[in-house]
C-alpha cells in the first residue's frame, strides 16, 4: 500500500511539473492567435492534453492522501483520467510526435505530459488499481467529460477559429473528415474502456480482491 501511495505521489508530482513548465513555456512565446500571455495561458488548458493531465494527476493525488475513494464521482473521474491520459499517449505517439522540434523547457514540458504521465497512469492503474471502480454505469458516466470536450471544441472552434489539434480542425479537414477522425478516438476510448473493466475484474479476481459495492465503504468524495 505505501509503494502504491508513493507511486500516485510521483505522478501527481509529474503532472504538476509539466503542466507548470508548459505555463511558463507558454507565457514566453511572443505572436501566435493570441496577442497577451494572459490569453495564452488560458488556451493552455483547453488542450485535451492538459485536461487529461489534471483529472489524472488530481486523482492520484487524493490516492496518495487517501488510498479508498469510493464515490461514483470519483470512480468517473479515475476512470476518465487514466483512459484520457492512455489516449493522449497513443494519439501523440502515433499522429502527433514529430510534428515540432522541442528542445529545452519546451522538450521536457512534452516529455512529461505525453509520455511519462501516460506510462505513470497506466502502469499505476494495472499495478494498484484501485480495484473493482470499473462498471458499464461508471463507463456511461465517463463518456460525458469527452464528449464536452470534442462539443466545446469544435463549438469554440467556428466562433474563433482556433483547433487545438490538426485532426480536428474543421477549417483544414472540414467536418466529414473530423467526424470520422472523432468517431475513431471515440472508439478507441470505448475500446479501452471495456477492456478496463475486463482487465479490472480478471485483476481482482487473481489479486484476491473481490468487487465490493461502493455502499460497503462509509468515505466517499
């Protein structure tokens, strides 16, 4: 248990390093959509990328405080965390990666956010768990938040223009493109989604820790 509370410490630690570091990385650069760094900064978190960084590292954060939380809430938001930040490592590794020549703060901001706080969140996921939060109720639940995200996109995206990442950008591609883009990243979450809860329960039961209802557990977040 303490191994897994330190594991969860050191992502959150991850998370929060880079997500800095890409602030400040960004307050610097000079021209681009937006004239003042205030507005940069606040495009930051507009990013898949960063929100699936935050859900993530402020999830293993309570684990590290806390190791039970039982809530639907939280289930949802564990659930989201780890497959958002899964698919920000495939979708950068496999579309994404190469696009731009990092080096300096700029390399290690993107090396945080896109491979090291993936590999955290998964290996975390499949080594501590925490077991048996993963149900068809919590994955309908984990659907909403990207779904909010692709519908704020590309709602944002005809009002100012701006597509945070070239699969999706309407005024490139146009909206059959993009829509068959999103119909496959949807597929991928759903996907892993269902091979979570798979994996979840084929863990708990050779872990020796079987499901146990949430009611069973009088803290909840």
């Amino acid at each position: 248990m303490r191994i897994a509370r330190w594991w969860f410490g050191l992502h959150a630690l991850v998370v929060l390093l880079g997500v800095v570091t890409q602030l400040f990385v960004t307050s610097g650069v000079m021209g681009g959509r937006y004239d003042s760094a205030a507005a940069r900064l606040a495009n930051v978190f507009a990013y898949f990328t960063i929100q699936s960084n935050l859900i993530v590292g402020a999830t293993s954060l309570l684990l590290a405080i806390r190791p039970r939380w039982t809530s639907t809430a939280f289930r949802t938001l564990r659930l989201d965390g780890v497959l958002a930040i899964a698919v920000t490592g495939i979708v950068f590794h496999l579309a994404l990666a190469g696009l731009h020549d990092l080096s300096g703060w700029a390399w290690l901001a993107d090396f945080l956010l896109h491979t090291a706080s993936p590999l955290l969140g998964v290996l975390g996921w499949l080594l501590f768990g925490p077991r048996g939060a993963v149900t068809p109720r919590i994955i309908g639940w984990s659907v909403v938040y990207p779904v909010a995200w692709l519908a704020f996109t590309l709602v944002r995206g005809a009002i100012d223009g701006f597509y945070p990442y070239p699969f999706i950008d309407v005024a490139a591609l146009g909206y059959p493109r993009v829509a068959v883009n999103c119909l496959v990243i949807a597929a991928l979450f759903l996907a892993l989604a269902a091979g979570a809860m798979l994996l979840d329960r084929l863990l708990a039961r050779h872990l020796g820790r079987p499901h146990e209802p949430a009611a069973a557990h009088p803290r909840r977040l």
